[in-house]
C-alpha cells in the first residue's frame, strides 16, 4: 500500500521551508533515485517522505548542525551524509535562484536595447 | 481517523514553535488522514486529487508559516479543516475556469472565420469577447425561466418570425395580435437582460 506521505512530500519538494527540496535538489545533482538517496541517508526508503517532511534545518552554522542531529538522531540517519546533502542542497537551490535572476537580468538588458 | 486529542495538538505545535525539525512529519502523519476523510466527506463529488491536492496545500502552508494559527480562536483540525476547503474551492474554481476556456477555444474556430482573426492581436481580443459574450448569456440564461431560455435560444440564432416563439412561450393558440404581444414581452424582457450586461 503507497504511503499517504509520499504524496505530500513530494509537494514538499517544491517549498524551500522543507528538507524534501534540499534533499530533492541534492538528488538531481548526484543522479539518485529513492533507494539510491535512502543508501546514502543510511534509512529504509520507506523512511524518505517523513523525512523529506521535515522543516529544513537552519541557515545558521550551529542551528544547522543542531537541526540535522535532531533529524539523524529522530530517523536513525547518518548525520555526516545528511549535513553534506543539506549543505549541497542548499547551494544548489541557492544557484538556481540566481540563475533565474541572472535570466531575468538579461532578458531585461534585452529589453533594453 | 480521529484528529489528535487537544493535548497532542499542543505539545506538536510547542515543538514546531519551538523550531524542532521533526514536529513537522509528525503534524503531517497525525493530521493527513483525517483531514482527507473530512474534506472527502464534505465535498464527495469533488476530484479526489483535487481534494488531496487542497489537504497538502493547506498542511505545507501551516507548517511553513504556523504563525499563522491563532490557538485562542480555534483548534488546530478545524482551522486545518477550513483552510483545507478553502484551498479545494480555490482549485475547483480554478477548474471550471479551465473548461470555460476550453470551450472558448472551440468556438475559436468561429472567430478562425473572421478575415480579421489573421492578425494573432485581433484573434486574441475576438476570443476573449466571445469569452465575455458567452459568460453573459450563460448568467442570463440561469435567471431565466425553461420558455425563456428557448426564447434565449431562438433570439441567438437570429430568429425573427414570431410563430416559433410563440410556440416556444405556449401561447401559439391564442390569436396573432395577442401572440405577437406576448412574444414582444419575452423578448424585450431577455433582450434587457442581455443589454443591462453590455451585450449588444
């Protein structure tokens, strides 16, 4: 039977308030699928869309380390693979804002001329 | 499917307010279900993705902003609940705008007809007053009695001669003076409808 939260988490993955778009974007990046990124977190795949549904941690070095400790500590994950997915995660969200600013920048400019 | 008792509702949203990451996935797996059977049994006509859609929306949207809850105004489920709800109605709406558009197009094709409708500008403004123009005879046709509305029907196919209106009202036995009158009445009556909308 599917999970009633896989749904929702995948809806997640377009909000940047929840891990589910960190994780998301990580993922893209590496090429993995859902067993692929749960092998990495160290959890059972069934475990991924509670925690996708988690508020991504803090932006702040320490609440950071704090939230994805909580996070490992609560789903049994491997911190050290979920603070690098974080991380990487958040830059690659962070890239693709801008880009789209740049995008829009130029079109701007564009406009312009 | 029960919704938490008040205790649990305020010790998961202590956490959440209190930034625990995990309160977040436990809000989702003890509220989901029920909020999905509330809102499948209040609206059971409507899509059921469409009701799955308005649940996940209206529980991302607390969790991202849970400042938005006042707990001294209501509970957690029935503040979920409406939101819920008003989300499905958003996206019910937004669903008949979306057949009411594809219907437009149809009739796109007519206005294909018009020589002018070859410069995309023009064809654009056509489509959209033929939007305007069916919307209007869509609300008057509603407010209109079942006689009306084939009356309605006869007057947009450019029907002029009285005799099928006069079939159409019931009134096609009485004598022609009086059938004219008659269908003068309903017609006047449609016709000012139509106009107090803009429709020539």
């Amino acid at each position: 039977m599917n999970d009633p939260l896989a749904g929702l988490a995948r809806r997640a993955e377009g909000r940047p308030e929840f891990l589910a778009a960190l994780l998301a974007a990580f993922a893209r990046s590496d090429g993995l699928d859902d067993a692929a990124l749960a092998a990495h977190l160290g959890c059972d795949p069934g475990k991924l869309p509670a925690v996708r549904l988690c508020l991504a941690p803090g932006e702040e070095p320490a609440q950071m380390r704090d939230d994805v400790r909580r996070i490992a500590d609560h789903f049994g994950l491997r911190e050290e693979a979920l603070r690098k997915a974080v991380t990487r995660g958040r830059v690659l969200l962070l890239m693709r804002q801008n880009e789209g600013g740049l995008t829009l920048a130029a079109r701007d400019r564009e406009g312009e001329r | 499917m029960t919704f938490p008792s008040p205790q649990e509702a305020a010790d998961l949203l202590r956490r959440l307010l209190d930034g625990d990451p995990v309160a977040a996935p436990l809000i989702c797996e003890a509220y989901l279900a029920p909020l999905l059977c509330s809102l499948r049994r209040k609206r059971p006509h409507a899509d059921p993705h469409l009701v799955e859609q308005a649940v996940h929306d209206a529980l991302l949207d607390f969790l991202a902003r849970p400042d938005k809850y006042r707990p001294d105004k209501s509970a957690l489920a029935s503040f979920l609940r409406l939101a819920a709800d008003g989300d499905l109605k958003n996206l019910l709406a937004g669903e008949r705008r979306k057949k009411n558009r594809r219907e437009d197009v149809e009739l796109d094709s007519l206005a294909r007809k018009d020589s002018r409708s070859d410069q995309p500008l023009l064809r654009l403004a056509l489509q959209e007053e033929t939007a305007d123009m069916l919307d209007t005879v869509r609300q008057v046709a509603e407010e209109s009695s079942p006689s009306q509305r084939v009356v309605l029907g006869l007057i947009l196919d450019g029907v002029r001669a009285t005799e099928p209106f006069a079939q159409a009202l019931g009134v096609g036995d009485l004598p022609p003076e009086q059938q004219r009158r008659a269908v003068y009445r309903e017609k006047d009556k449609i016709n000012k409808r139509l106009k107090r909308r803009h429709l020539p």
